[in-house]
C-alpha cells in the first residue's frame, strides 16, 4: 500500500486524538488530566459523544473513523471496502485516507441511510 497514505493517516490519528484528548480537558469533561491520559481512546470517544456537545461529537466521529482505519492498517486491510472488500479508488484515499468504502458502497448507503 502507498507509504505516503499511511504516513498521512497516522498524522491525522495523532493530530485528531491530541485534539480530542484537548477539547475533553476544554470542556472540563474531565478535570483530571493524568486519569485522562490512561484513558483508552475508545473510552474517551465514548465519553465525547455523551457529552452532547456539537463540537465534541464530530471530532469525536472523525477519531473513530480514522482509528477505524489505523486498525485496517494493522490488519493489513487498508484500502478495502469495509462493506464489499473491493480495492476503494486511490484518488478517494488521497482525499480521505480514513475512506472505508469504495464509491459504489457509498452510494448505496447515502440512498438507504441518508448519510
Ligand atoms: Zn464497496
């Protein structure tokens, strides 16, 4: 797979769950900032979406969507539509490294989900 793809998702991972680890302390979500940081990321997207706050919410369902991505990687998966498994098209990658599913895929969930 193309290193420089990957290299640009793990700079989003970083940059998306330094700001979400920074917006919780923001919004005082968590006072605590040593407990926060044994926090598994999961727990902390959790804690982002009940929280309620727009802000929040989005950042925290853009860190579930590149680290959904980062495990592809770790999976040796990366690139493959997580609906039909095809190739996803590069130049979609490029846009979006954290892209899980091929355009045909998207399509089709956009028409039954309104996504
Ligand atoms: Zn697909």
């Amino acid at each position: 797979m193309n290193n420089v793809l990957q290299h640009d998702l793990e700079a989003q991972y970083e940059a998306l769950t330094a700001s979400l680890r920074h917006e919780i302390v923001t919004h005082s979500l968590m006072s605590n900032v040593t407990t926060m940081k044994q926090l598994e990321l999961n727990e902390l997207i959790k804690m982002a979406k009940s929280s309620y706050i727009p802000d929040l919410l989005e950042l925290a369902t853009k860190v579930e969507k590149v680290d959904a991505a980062v495990c592809t990687l770790t999976l040796g998966m990366y690139g493959l539509c997580a609906d039909c498994e095809e190739e996803i098209e590069t130049e979609d990658l490029i846009k979006d490294p954290a892209q899980a599913r091929c355009r045909s895929c998207r399509a089709h969930s956009r028409y039954h989900h309104d996504e």
